[in-house]
C-alpha cells in the first residue's frame, strides 16, 4: 500500500521548470499562464516522444534548453539594437 507516501521522483524537475517559466514571464504575471501551459504540455508530451518517435525521454530537456537559448539569444539582440 504506498497511499500517504512519499513517491521516489514524483516531482522531479517541477523546480527547474518553474523557475523557467518565471523567469520567461519576466515582470508580467499574465504572461505565467501560457508560459505553463507551453511547460506543462512539452513535459507531457515527452512520453509520446518516447513511445511513437523513438526519442529518448532526454528530448524535452533537451527543448526546454533550446527554448531558454533562443529567448536568451533574442533578448540580448532586442537590447543591442535598443541601444544603436
């Protein structure tokens, strides 16, 4: 019976995620909605990857990084070009 148990990797991740998506939203609370939902649904759909593609379930760590890389990568470009 494992009811009223703490469960081995139950969470695992959600902190790392959370953070992403706080830091994505930047100083717009609205924007923390979408930003989960994207989140929550690239998480999910790490199973189907896994099963129908043959992708290792890695992949959608592998997104998320990709993910954090592009909006780092146009955030420093919008702020070079504010500043010419």
């Amino acid at each position: 019976m494992i009811q009223n148990r703490l469960q081995d990797g139950l969470a695992s991740g959600y902190g790392m995620t959370g953070f992403l998506v706080a830091w994505l939203a930047g100083q717009h609370f609205l924007r923390i909605i979408p930003l989960s939902v994207l989140m929550g649904g690239l998480l999910a759909s790490a199973d189907s990857l896994q099963l129908y593609a043959q992708l290792p379930k890695a992949s959608a760590d592998i997104l998320q990084a990709l993910l954090f890389i592009i909006v780092l990568a146009v955030a420093s470009l919008w702020a070079r070009r504010r500043e010419a």
